[in-house]
C-alpha cells in the first residue's frame, strides 16, 4: 500500500467571472502547491467547494489536477456524494484516470447505518483500487464516526488505510484511533491526517499524525513548518506556526471564502468569486485584517 506523509494541499474549485469552472487557475493551483513544497494534492472536498460542482466538473476538475501534476506529486480525488452508487462511479473514474487515493465522508444527507456506511467504503476503494481515506467529519455535510467505527473499517474494507481526522476534540480523537488501530496488521492502518486548517498542526505532529490537509493558499509555510518538524528543528516550526496561526484561525472561520481571497492577493488564481449560498463574505474589516496579516506573512513566502 502506498505510502502518503506531509502536508496535501487542497485546491479550491476556481471560477471565472461567469461562474464557470476556470480550467486555467486550477492548473494554476496545481503549479503552485509542488513549488510550494506540498507533499501531495487533494480535490475536489469541502475546501473545494464540492456540494456545488456539477458531475462533470467534479471529474474535470481531478483530471486537471491529476495531468497537471504529472506525478510530481500525489493527487487525491474526493469522491463524496449522497449515495454510494455516485461515488463509486467517481472513484472509478479517479482510479482510472491516474488518481493516487482517494478520500470520502460517507453519504449525506440521511445519515447512514454503520453496516452501510462499512460497506460504503468496501465499494469505493473496490472500484477505485487506489489507497481511500477516510473523512471523518462532522455534520451537516460530514458523519462524525467513532474511533472503533474508524477502525471497523480499516479493518474490513481492503483499500481503506487512511483518516483523515476533523471531528470534535480532534487531537484526542487521533490518538484514539491509533491507539484502537494497534489490533490491525501494520500495513493496514497507515496514519491519520489532521486538517482544520492547520491550527492544531503542532499537537498533530506530537500525536503521531502522517500528515495535514490544509487548504493550499499557505501551503508553501505549512510544509516548511512540517518538514522542520520532521528534521527535528522544533524550535523553528513552533516559531513559524505561530506566524501562521492568525491567518490559520481566519481560515477557519471563512473557509473558501478566505482561502480564494488569499491565493487570489497571491496571484495565483484570476477570480474569488464562490458559488455556495449563504452570505458568508469578507467585509472591509475582514479585508484590513486580512491584509495586515498578509504583509506579516509575506518574508516566509517559499513561492
């Protein structure tokens, strides 16, 4: 089973000005997160905007990605829906076009029984035949899963080997499942990544996590954070960290309104624009701020 580790950045779905999907900034995003340093690439997910993609785009939207980082780096394909018969057609054609894993929540809307939602996982991996991840995530959109249903299906579906970990209490959540994970075979649980933009990174790293999956808007800083954190130099990722986290904590609290705003100031993608409803937006304030944190960022820029 392939082995995944470090910091995946997630691109955000672009749009041009009409509000279709912009081929060119997410190709864009692609560039960016390898000479950022990402250790792997993950769309489309929450970050990304999936609940409003289309079909079609969804697909597009991985086979951009996949060809554009022509194996300099891994790419996984989010594959969630409200049925399983939708995603397993989505990690079919994931696992056919080149994708390297995969990662899903189970689906939503009703909430699924534990058997279906085990099953859920056995279908997906058995269409996509790639490494799955395992999203547990917390509602509307996610089903917060306990740690022994976590390991129930690692334990029972044959590509699942992977969390990725953002429910309530999260830290303590991923050492629980690690802790539970010790009855599988070694090559079965493969390692938990945290996400939550990156804020909680730091205690991640202590808990034994193989990786995070932020957003990619500071995905050049989160790296250098994880790969000082691998060298040994905790010291200077704490220090790093703690230039990071107001804008981690911003993230957190916009999403992708936040995140497209960031990598548009970058240059790295044309528009900002979202489609998802709801009036979350960034207001002049949240501009002023965001811009002051910016200019304090900029000097740790790897890009």
């Amino acid at each position: 089973m392939t082995q995944f580790r470090g910091i995946f950045g997630i691109l955000t779905a672009s749009y041009k000005e009409d509000m279709s999907l912009d081929e060119k900034s997410v190709r864009s995003q692609v560039d960016f997160c390898v000479k950022a340093g990402s250790h792997g690439i993950v769309v489309p997910v929450n970050a990304s905007e999936f609940i409003v993609l289309s079909d079609e785009e969804r697909k597009d939207i991985i086979r951009f990605t996949v060809e554009q980082a022509a194996g300099r780096v891994p790419v996984i394909a989010g594959v969630t829906t409200q049925s399983t018969y939708q995603s397993v057609e989505f990690a079919a054609y994931a696992g056919k076009i080149g994708a390297d894993g995969l990662i899903a929540m189970p689906p939503y809307g009703a909430r699924a029984t534990d058997d279906e939602i085990v099953e859920f996982y056995k279908r997906i991996g058995d269409a996509g035949r790639i490494p799955v991840f395992i999203q547990n995530y917390v509602p509307p959109v996610g089903t917060a899963m306990s740690p022994s249903l976590c390991v129930r299906i690692m334990q029972e579906a044959d590509y699942a080997s992977y969390i990725k970990e953002e429910t309530q209490y999260s830290s303590q959540v991923i050492t629980e499942i690690a802790r539970l994970a010790e009855i599988l075979p070694k090559e079965k649980y493969l390692g938990t990544m945290g996400g939550k933009a990156g804020r909680y990174l730091i205690d991640e790293y202590h808990r034994g996590v193989c990786g995070n999956m932020p957003a990619c808007d500071i995905v050049d800083i989160d790296a250098k954070i994880w790969n000082l954190l691998e060298e040994g130099k905790e010291k200077e990722a704490i220090a790093l960290y703690n230039q990071a986290i107001p804008l981690m904590n911003m993230e957190y609290m916009y999403g992708y309104v936040l995140y497209k705003a960031v990598l548009k100031k970058r240059g790295i993608i044309d528009c900002d624009s979202v489609r998802v409803p709801g009036g979350k937006r960034l207001d002049k304030f949240d501009y002023t701020e965001l811009d002051r944190i910016l200019k304090e960022l900029e000097p740790y820029y790897q890009v």
